[in-house]
C-alpha cells in the first residue's frame, strides 16, 4: 500500500519559509478569527501547505509559478509523469537545453513540469530571470540527481489547492481584493544583504526600495480596511522604518547567501497588526 505524503511544498524558494514554519506558523492568527487565506507572493506557499486554509486566494506576479501550481491542482499525476522523462535524461547538457528552451514554450502541462525541474536542477533553488524574463540561474550539480517532488507530494498539494483559487497579478491588484476579516499575508523580497544574493531578480521588473515603500502602503490599507495582516521580511532599519507603530517580532533565520553557498545566521521580522 503506497504511504501517503505530507501535505507540503514541492518546489524550493530562495527566501521560503519551510525551514521556519516551527516560528512562523503560531504568529498565523486561529482560523475562527479570519475568513478567506490571502497570500500575494505565492512562491513554494509553504505557510498555505502548512495551515491548509479552507478557503485561500493564492497569487503570484511570476505567471509561470502560477501556471505551475494550476497544473498540479488539476492535473498532479501527468504533471510528474513529463518531470519524470526529465530526470531520467538529467545531465548539465539537458538541463542548459530546457533552460534555452525557456519557461513560456509547450502546453501548460509541460511548462509545469519543466519549471518543476528547473527549479530542482538550478543552483541553490534559486529562481532568477534577466531583464528579458529569461531563466538565467546556473546548473546546480549534484551526485543524486534533481530532488524532485514524488507523485504522492503532488496528489498531496493537489488535495490542498482544491480549496484555493490562483491568480497571476501584481500584489496590489491582489491586496484590493481582500475584504474585512480576511487574513493577508504579505512576503515580498527582501531587500538583498549581499552584493551576489540577487533574488530580488525575480521578475522582469526588479523588486527595489521604492516596491518595499509599495509593500508597507498596501499593509496600511489593509489594516485600515478592517483584515488582519502578517509581514515576512528583513530586519534591516529602513524595513522596521516603514512598519512603525505595528507589532513587529523578530526570528533568528539560517540563510544561503552569495554565490558560495555557504550558510549565515540572519535577523528577520515578522510584522503583525494584531
């Protein structure tokens, strides 16, 4: 009898919070003071696999990322059997070859799947595109092979995004559809610590001070409009500037930073209005 898998996420996120969910998940107010589940910067969704809303509005500005979790909603079992033709021709020569291929080419199912074993094959999990949009993070050797989501993990996350709609949009466009009593969380990119932790190159459109200012706007209004929100972002004073007046805790984080790999003990904040 085949076990069944944790519910969790199936892709890897610079700045995911899966190693902290332990911290994280008890500052998530209980699900009888909130209605719907908003996260506008989707990326793994770790904390939505972790408290499995029963009613969630997941969105993203990355349109491949959303396309991603589209499929495996609809789809879970043929979404792994085109990432598994992927990893039995995995080698540095097949993966420069899709990523040429890039992120916007073949049906819905097979972008799904390729993003899937880029986002396993790459360096570090990084997700990274130039100005032109194109993939661009280098291949991530490894003497196992790409860790790839199981098709039970992907059953597992298909079961927990029954209960979520998913949207392609900037934040904004997403924030204004929250309503009162919604619970808004709000994990933008941070704003880099090292010349070389380049996430923020997350979308054609490089995520700067000016989008953090953005970010803090759209927490005050939502506040103003009667939801209750929770921010994820660094702990650096411009950052704590922009909350002032708000419950703001801060959390001990390991991080990757720079192109070395090598892992830094971090200071993060989470910001609440409750």
């Amino acid at each position: 009898m085949t076990a069944v898998a944790r519910v969790g996420p199936f892709l890897r996120w610079a700045g995911g919070k899966s190693k902290i969910l332990a911290l994280l998940a008890p500052l998530v107010p209980p699900p009888s003071e909130y209605g719907r589940y908003l996260e506008p910067f989707l990326g793994s969704g770790a904390l939505f696999f972790k408290i499995c809303p029963n009613d969630a509005l997941l969105a993203d500005a990355n349109r491949h990322l959303i396309n991603c979790f589209r499929q495996v909603a609809m789809r879970p079992r043929r979404v792994w059997l085109l990432l598994e033709q992927h990893v039995r021709h995995h080698s540095r020569d097949h993966f420069l070859s899709i990523r040429e291929l890039g992120l916007g080419h073949g049906s819905p199912l097979q972008r799904a799947a390729r993003f899937i074993y880029l986002n396993k094959s790459a360096f570090n999990g990084i997700y990274r595109v130039n100005k032109a949009g194109k993939f661009n993070v280098p291949f991530g050797p490894s003497q196992l092979g790409p860790a790839i989501p199981s098709e039970e993990r992907l059953i597992a996350a298909s079961g927990a995004l029954r209960s979520a709609r998913l949207r392609a949009a900037p934040f904004e466009l997403t924030c204004k559809l929250a309503r009162r009593g919604d619970f808004v969380y709000l994990d933008p990119p941070y704003p880099p610590l090292a010349p070389s932790a380049n996430f923020t190159h997350y979308t054609p459109g490089r995520f700067g001070p000016r989008d953090q200012e953005k970010v803090a706007a759209a927490f005050r209004e939502l506040d103003k409009n009667g939801c209750l929100v929770m921010l994820s972002n660094s702990d650096q004073p411009q950052i704590r500037a922009l909350y002032r007046g708000y419950t703001i805790t801060q959390l001990e984080v390991t991080r990757w930073l720079g192109s070395n790999g090598k892992r830094f003990l971090v200071d993060e904040i989470v910001v609440t209005n409750y």
